[in-house]
C-alpha cells in the first residue's frame, strides 16, 4: 500500500488478508502463535532527506502509523507482537532515541523520537510465500517543521483497512474516530539565560530538564498520555511562553518542574504547589517572586499580570479548574509518599505563580527537591533516584486522570 502525499490520515491498519496469494496457506499455519520481531533482519536508515524503516517479523499483523510533535516523533504499534530483547538496529543520525513497549490492549508500540521531522511517504507489508514470514517496509521524508506540526496536530481520524475490505476491494474502507490521548505539559523550569538555582557547579535548569525527558520517556512507554515539553534544550521561555505552549499542545494539565534553593533552613523534600492569591508561606512568596524575578531580567513586560492573575481567579472557568489542580496536587503527593520519597512537612502549597494561571487546565508546580539541601541535592543527582520519582508521577498522573474523568463524567449528568 502506498501513502501519496495527499493521505489525510496518519493511520493506517493493514489486515492479515493480505495474505491472499501463494503464501497464504504457510502463513495462515502459523497465526496461531504470536508474531515475532527478526531483529537482525530489520533496521533503520536515516540521510539528511529520507528516513527508512525495515521490521522482519516472523508472520504478517495488522499495523498502524502516527506522527506526534513536540518533539517529531513516529509512533508504529503492530497487533500482537513479541519485541524480543534485541533492539532494531539503526545507522544515521535521524533518530534520537528508540522505545518499545506493550499496550494494554494487545498492540505492541515502538515510538522513535525524530532528530528532524520526517513524514510517512510510503508504507507497504511484504509477505514471503515460502516461509509466511513478513516485512513492514515504511518510508519517511524531511518536511518542513511547520507542515509536519500541522499533520501531527490535524489528523483526527483512523483509516482501517480489514480483511473484509480487502477481499472486497469495492466496499468503502470503515472510517474510525482516532481516540484522543490526554496530554501532559512537561515545563522544565528555567533555562538559557536563566540556569535558575545552583549548587556546587550544577544548575537547576539542567536537572529539571534531564528529570523532564525521563518523565515523558516513561509516560509515552505506558501509552496513556501523549507528552508535550515547553522546551527539549537549554533556551529561555517565557512564562507566558509557556502558557502558551501548552495551549497550543491542547494540554489536559501542566506541570511545571522545579528544583529550587532556598535559604537554609527553610525547606526540603518534594512540595507540589497551586495557584493562590496569597502564599501559603513565606518560602512560596519567595519562590513565587523568583520565577517571576527570570522574566524580568530577560526584559519581558510583567506590566498587568497582577490584575490579569486577580481575573483569573474571579472567573467561572477558574471554579471548575482550581478544585482539579488541587487534586491533582494531592494524587502527586499521595503517590510520593507511598512510595517512600521524601516530602516536606507541608506537601501541598499554594502560591502566586504567573506559570499557573492557565484556567483551561489543571496546572501543578512541583519542588522535587531543593538544591540547598544537600540531602534532596544528592537525591536530585542520582539516576536512579530520578527513575524512581519519574514512574512515581506518572503512576499519580494515571490514578488522577481516572478519577478526574470519572467525576468530570458524574458532573455532566
């Protein structure tokens, strides 16, 4: 099957019918079992203009194709696959990183995070029809970032093409409504000329974002949630940059990521914030007039964002929204504590951060540590310390989605 360049649709399932031919009859001997991937059969090849991708497997499946911005990243789930342990190798620059993993529904995902944005140009299956075995055969080319956003953020809906409409070509192909995922807004706090706190040559803005990447590695694995980051690299945004961006991602909620110093004394462990009028203490007002502080020196007119903030938390919108961020700030806490993270003695706090006064969503600040502690800065250097509170957050992240839909549900009847 060919995709020309005039394909609406980012999915496309291809159906075991393809099997009509000489290899049908080997290939059918063998469907029940589960399809493996030939990992020394299959690759990845980049240039500067072409990206090609090659998976063996030992018998034909159905398949499906995405591409996700934000960063470029192409999304292949194949029905019913066993990956093996060997990854598919790769030679080129063109991907940045290679994951795999197991859907909840029987699908098996890899997603390959794109150096540059490359889109679908074709895709084919071939079958062998003396052994059955199969290879999915795609390839990909450069585009502009802008018409490759404009594809990924477009594509609503899921051409399927079954068996049934294989065998009877004139039949329309059924059309599908493309499940939307929630999506997380990742905001790495600080960066470029505002490194944020710093302690014995380390700076803020390179462990947040370090923390950032393994958190939406981890999110995008589970396949719940599509990741969205206010910055993948060491370059300041604003804080209405960020705003901006999560609404520009269609964001379901906003975390903002932070590992701050503070005057001795005044706090350690993690502590999950809220958008307040008032601080809830005085370090909050401290960190509050910080991150508002980075703004200033990057020469970003602050001018009426006391009064914008006074509006926002008058307005109808704000209602609805401010009782789902403070549970989501309670799950996040919850989830830490249970799994034996450190919390400061008041976990949840409230303060007025410009960053969280986004009212079409849930938006959270978190404190994973501070840098001023040398206990929580030992922790926030440590891998696997950063793994841990990565699976802990998302693991929060599910249990509050799945209590928030459900009440957000109850409030529509």
């Amino acid at each position: 099957m060919r995709i020309s360049g005039a394909l609406r649709a980012v999915w496309t399932v291809i159906a075991l019918a393809l099997l009509l031919g000489a290899g049908a009859v080997h290939a059918q001997d063998r469907l029940g079992a589960q399809a493996r991937l030939l990992a020394d059969d299959s690759r990845i090849t980049a240039s500067r203009t072409q990206l090609d991708v090659d998976l063996a497997l030992s018998q034909p499946v159905p398949y499906r194709l995405r591409v996700l911005a934000a960063p470029p990243r192409l999304v292949i789930d194949l029905n019913t696959l066993d990956w093996g342990e060997d990854p598919v190798p790769q030679s080129g620059t063109a991907i940045a990183a290679q994951r795999r993993g197991h859907l909840s529904d029987g699908w098996a995902r890899m997603v390959l995070d794109m150096a540059a944005p490359y889109l679908p140009e074709t895709a084919e299956q071939k079958i062998d029809p003396e052994s059955g075995e199969a290879r999915i055969l795609l390839r990909l080319k450069r585009v502009p970032l802008e018409e490759f956003e404009q594809r990924a953020h477009s594509e609503e809906a899921l051409i399927a093409r079954t068996s049934e409409a294989l065998l009877h070509p004139d039949a329309p192909a059924p059309q599908l409504v493309a499940a939307r995922r929630p999506v997380v807004m990742l905001d790495p706090g600080h960066g470029g000329i505002d490194p944020g706190a710093e302690r014995d040559g380390h700076r803020e803005s390179d462990i947040v974002l370090d923390f950032a990447r393994i958190l939406r590695e981890v999110l995008l694995r589970r396949g719940i949630f599509d990741v969205a980051m206010t910055r993948d690299a060491d370059v300041f945004v604003s804080l209405d940059g960020r705003i901006r961006a999560a609404r520009a991602a269609q964001a379901d909620m906003f975390l903002s990521l932070h590992a701050d110093a503070l005057p001795e004394g005044m706090a350690s462990g993690t502590i999950v914030y809220t958008l307040g009028d008032e601080a809830s203490d005085d370090s909050a007002a401290y960190l509050a007039e910080r991150h508002d502080r980075a703004d200033m020196l990057a020469g970003v007119d602050l001018a009426g964002n006391t009064d914008e903030i006074a509006r926002v938390l008058m307005s109808v919108a704000w209602q609805d929204t401010a009782p789902r961020a403070k549970s989501l700030a309670e799950s996040l806490v919850t989830g830490v504590g249970e799994a034996g993270l450190r919390l400061h003695r008041r976990p949840v706090q409230s303060g007025a951060f410009t960053v969280l006064r986004a009212v079409d969503m849930p938006s959270v600040l978190i404190e994973l540590g501070f840098m001023s502690n040398p206990r929580d800065l030992a922790a926030l250097l440590d891998p696997d310390w950063h793994a841990q509170m990565a699976e802990v957050l998302a693991d929060a992240l599910e249990v509050w989605w799945q209590e928030d839909q459900a009440l957000q549900a109850l409030r529509r009847q």
